[in-house]
C-alpha cells in the first residue's frame, strides 16, 4: 500500500471512530420527552381522572388512569395508564404531549370514546390504583409496560409504601 493510499485509509478510521463516539454519546443523552416528564415529575399535580368503573375489585375489567403535571408555563403533561387491576398491571401506558387546559379537557373528552366515561380524582386516588396494581402484578411476576411514565405518578406516597416495605416497617 502507497503512502497516499494509508493515509486515505488512516482518515477513513479516524471518521469512522468519531462517528462511533458521536452515536455512543447519543445513546447516554436523554431524549426531550423524557427530560420533559422528569422536570415535569418535580411540579405539582394538575387535574386527574380515573375511568367511571375504576377500582380494584377481581371483577373490575380494564381501568384507565390520568394524571397530569402543572408545567411552569402553565401547560399540563398527562400520564395516561391501562390497568389491568386482577393480574399485569401497567398493561399500556405513555406521556401525552404537553397541553393547554382547554386542550386537554378536550382531549379527555375523545378519551372517553375508547376508555368509557373518566372522573375526576384527587392525586391520591389516582397513585392508589396505579401503585396497588404494579404490586399485584409484581407478585405474580409481571412488570410495568417500559413506557410507563413513572415519575408523572411518583414519588410513591408514604401511605402507599410498597409490601414489603410494610414488612420491614411492622417487624419489632
């Protein structure tokens, strides 16, 4: 190999590893949705809503939950989940786009034509369902849907402290 051809072949891998570092820091930065929903899991809840035959009795089919989050500019971030209360849990879940109220009183109001009619709900309600769920769903094995917006739900309320942190609380 001539002198002209290495150095060709030496810029080529040099291009190559810089690309490799750029994708390598791609991967380790957050995309915006999820830097969004962990600004957003610092702020106040907003309205949430729970679907009309929501609970937690075995005969209870699917529930749906909303929460929402007061963003600084006044918009409000929905976190929407599909229980499955008996077995799985989380059984679907994602974060809304950042919305006007107007906006998501309406878009609560489409909700409606596939979850059946929604109430409101105080935050706690909302974090009970949610947080009583994945702990029946953990007991049996089955984890959250990876793109449950936990923090929107967070921080777990003392009250709702997982099972086996009671167990621990209730030793002597």
């Amino acid at each position: 190999m001539d002198r002209h051809a290495k150095k060709l072949e030496k810029k080529r891998k040099q291009r190559e590893s810089s690309k490799k570092q750029a994708r390598a820091l791609d991967a380790r930065r957050p995309d915006a949705k999820q830097t969004l929903i962990k600004l957003a899991a610092q702020q106040p809840f907003g309205a949430c809503w729970i679907s009309a035959r929501g609970g937690m009795s075995e005969d209870v089919g699917l529930v749906s939950v909303i929460v929402t989050r007061q963003l600084s500019d006044g918009r409000l971030l929905p976190g929407v989940v599909l229980l499955e209360p008996s077995f799985r849990g989380v059984k679907s879940a994602f974060a809304a786009p950042a919305m006007q109220r107007a906006e998501l009183e309406d878009w609560v109001r489409r909700m409606e034509a596939s979850a059946g009619a929604m109430e409101r709900c105080e935050p706690e309600v909302a974090q009970r369902l949610v947080f009583d769920a994945i702990d029946r769903a953990r007991a049996l094995g089955f984890e959250p849907d990876p793109d449950f917006p936990a923090p929107l739900f967070g921080p777990r309320p003392a009250a709702l402290a997982a099972p086996q942190e009671i167990a621990v609380a209730a030793d002597p």
